[in-house]
C-alpha cells in the first residue's frame, strides 16, 4: 500500500472518536480493519479500537465516582486525554506512516 493511502487511513481510524461518540466512531475503525490488507493500518485501527473502548470503560466508572465528588474532575481530565490523545496518535501517523502508533496507559483487548 501506498503511503498516502496509509497515512490516510490510519489518520481516519484515529480521528473517527472524533466523527461522534455513537457507533460511527467505531464503525469506522471497525470497517478499516475489516477491509484493509495492510498491517500497519490494521494495528493503527486496532489500538484505535481500544482506545474507543477505554475511554468509554474509564467514562462509566468515572461517572460512578461522581457521587464520590472525584468522578467530575476525573471526567474533565478524560474528556481532555480524549481529545489530545488522538491528535497525538494522527500527527505521529502522518509524520511517521509506516509504524503504528500505540496509546500510553491504556489496556488492549484487540
């Protein structure tokens, strides 16, 4: 594969958390993995994946804890892990197309 097409790719799998927070940001990733032959977007879209999952793991249980009074400042700091993470994981796609990149301090399930 290309590596434009690469880049491309792999940005979309990374940015889609940014598309919506339904199934479409998802999907996408979902879709990419399925299509595609090219390993290193496949493991761009797989740790896209576990990123979506985290966030809404970390979301549930964060917003558990509101009572607590932590779960607000904890939900704050997610909201912006999630918006910054993904910029992070797209500039080093396309500064860097033929290695994946791999979230920090996340679990992987894929």
């Amino acid at each position: 594969m290309d590596a434009d097409k690469r880049k491309i790719l792999s940005a979309l799998c990374h940015g889609a958390i940014f598309l919506s927070t339904t199934i479409i940001s998802v999907g996408i990733p979902i879709a990419i993995l399925l299509l595609t032959d090219d390993s290193v977007v496949k493991t761009n879209a797989k740790e896209s994946l576990n990123f979506h999952i985290n966030i809404y793991i970390y979301a549930i249980i964060f917003g558990i804890l509101i009572w607590l009074l932590i779960g607000i400042p904890l939900l704050v700091l997610l909201g912006i892990i999630s918006f910054v993470m993904p910029i992070i994981a797209i500039l080093n796609v396309i500064n860097n197309p033929n290695k994946p990149y791999c979230y920090p301090f996340i679990f992987r399930l894929f």
